[in-house]
C-alpha cells in the first residue's frame, strides 16, 4: 500500500510536538529555523538536500541545504497510519516514535516505533521509498513486535546497520533487558531471534536508582542505540538513564566498540557492555543543555557528523536539535570537537 503525505494538522492550529510522555507547543516561526525543536533526530542525505526524520504525528520531517538553516514540513511523512500498528499495539494512534533511516540496494528504508509511553507491548514498522523527494513511501509491513509477559526487551528505537559483508541487521531496545541486536534478511525483516548486546547495569547489580518515570519498564535505563563503523570497528553509542521530563531530564550518551557488528561490545577498560560497561560520551552541560540523547552517527561531506536532541535550559526545557563534528582519538575513541 503506498502511503500518500497529506496535511495532518494545519499550519494555522500551530503543529505540535510530543516527546514520548511529554506534550510542547510547536511555536510558528519555528517552521524555519535554525534550531529546530526534535526528538530522537536521524538524517539523510539525497540530491544536495538533507531530510531530518524525528519523533512527531507520523513522524516529523524537515529539510536542508546547509544543515544550518531547517524547514520544517508542513506535512509528516505518514498520515495513513497502517491498521496492523494498532491492533499489535492497543493504545497507540498517530505518534510515531525514534525512526531510522538507511540507503540500501537502491532504497530508502525508514523503520519507525509504535508503542506507549513505560510499556514494551510495541512493535517496529518499515516503510521504504526509491527516493526522499518524492515524498512516497510503501508500507512494508511490521519488522518486529514485543508483547507484554512474553518478551524481556522493548521493541522501539530501532537502527539499521550494514556490515562489512553487506548483511543488514537491525538493532533496537529499551530498557528491559536492554539493546538487541538481530540480522534482517533481503526484504528488511528480521531473520533471527533477538539477543542482548547492552545493558544499563550489570544483572547482578543490586542498587540501580529508581526509576521516576515508569514503574513498568523497571531501572535498566539504556535505550536510543546507534551503531556507526570507523576503521574496521563497531562503535554502539546508547543512551543513559532518563528522557522526556524536559529539564528534569537526566539523558547522556555512552559508547563501547567491537570488531564485530554482533558484539561483544567493550568500553575502553574492557568492560562488555552486556554487564553495564560503556564509556561516556556526551552528556548536558548544564549551561545550555541539561541534558542530551538519543544520539546518530554519519560520515557526510568527508567529515563524521554527531547529532541527538538535547533538553534546552533556555527553552524550559524544550528538545532541540544537537549537531557536532566528530573525531577520533589516537587509539580510535569518538570525541566531540
């Protein structure tokens, strides 16, 4: 079924955006801008013009020629929203969640989260399109789905990698039991069962903090994986502890390496992420960002390019988008310019 874009909302009602829990007015001049209001930012780059994809009714959508200047669209990338998401997951309606997005075989995979806010009955979608500008998007069914009572892992935040023999494979979670990783096969659907590569804590930790958000999704608070390839390693960047409570939020981004897309991930004293290991990365700085997450990774115009939402100080709180150059230390650990 192709899913055709038409206006959700009017510009004159003033669009709006929900953060995973957290409801803020999207203000009219921001419809261009220079630091656009987001959450859990990914971007693509087609024909001179760069896409932003992040969580919104049907998922938000804005473009660029410079990656400075943003026009926000009037228009989500879904206002047909598959009948499938909302038997798979009651209670979920048009907030469309943390997509990807990945060039591959010609095509432009987007998987996007259905889910509500603190439970792991969820499941991932997939959409592809031969090209970002035609704004035409096929409905390639659900990739994955976790229920309730039955799965120990959240089927949200997903991330499309391919590895260095051309196998995608598909890596997702929150909280739980943490960040899961599985192989997809030619039509981006999963081709094995899911196992853990990241966790918050160690299992046999005995003291994680509360959680002050849900006491559904428990304290293993690790979500928002991304995995980005740099000199024959695997770097899974993840995202620490809390989002969604605007200044009160506690969000920072933690990274382990692996010569291997599967894992075992390492930080830089060797300690597996399985078992709570992970190096920080990036966090707020208490000036103009409380806090930040929900972090992606690219190699755009011969330089790496780290981006994620952070929780403005300035705005009460608001997610605005994060963007920074990347390098790389002497023995290959990511920094922030």
């Amino acid at each position: 079924m192709i899913l055709l874009v038409v206006l959700l909302m009017s510009v004159a009602s003033c669009a709006q955006v929900w953060a995973q829990g957290q409801h803020r007015p999207f203000p009219r001049e921001d419809f261009a801008t220079r630091t656009p209001m987001v959450h859990d930012p990914v971007m693509a780059y087609e024909d001179s013009t760069y896409y932003l994809f992040s969580t919104g009714y049907g998922i938000q959508q804005m473009t660029s020629a410079d990656r400075k200047s943003w026009t926000v669209s009037q228009q989500p990338v879904m206002t047909v929203i598959p009948r499938w998401t909302r038997d798979s997951v009651p209670g979920f309606n048009h907030h469309v969640w943390a997509p990807d997005v990945i060039r591959w075989h010609d095509r432009w995979w987007l998987a996007y989260s259905c889910s509500t806010f603190g439970k792991n009955t969820s499941a991932i979608g997939l959409l592809s399109t031969p090209s970002l500008r035609w704004h035409l998007w096929s409905d390639e069914g659900c990739i994955i789905a976790s229920r309730e009572g039955r799965d120990n892992w959240n089927a949200i935040d997903p991330n499309f990698v391919i590895d260095a023999d051309d196998q995608p494979w598909l890596v997702w979670g929150s909280f739980w039991d943490g960040i899961q990783i599985a192989r997809l096969d030619t039509t981006m659907h999963l081709k094995d069962a899911p196992r853990t590569i990241a966790r918050r804590y160690d299992p046999a930790f005995k003291n994680p903090k509360p959680n002050p958000t849900s006491k559904y999704a428990g304290t293993n608070a690790i979500e928002a994986p991304f995995v980005f390839c740099h000199d024959g390693w695997y770097y899974l960047f993840v995202s620490w502890d809390y989002c969604c409570q605007g200044a009160k939020s506690s969000y920072r981004v933690a990274v382990g390496r692996s010569r291997s897309v599967d894992g075992p991930y390492l930080d830089s004293k060797g300690v597996d992420m399985r078992y709570g290991g992970g190096n920080l990365f990036f966090e707020g700085d208490k000036k103009e960002f409380e806090a930040a997450g929900h972090c992606a990774v690219y190699h755009i115009d011969g330089q790496d390019i780290f981006l994620c939402h952070g929780y403005s100080i300035a705005r009460n709180g608001a997610s605005i988008l994060i963007q920074r150059p990347l390098t790389w230390t002497p023995d290959g650990w990511p920094r922030i310019n």
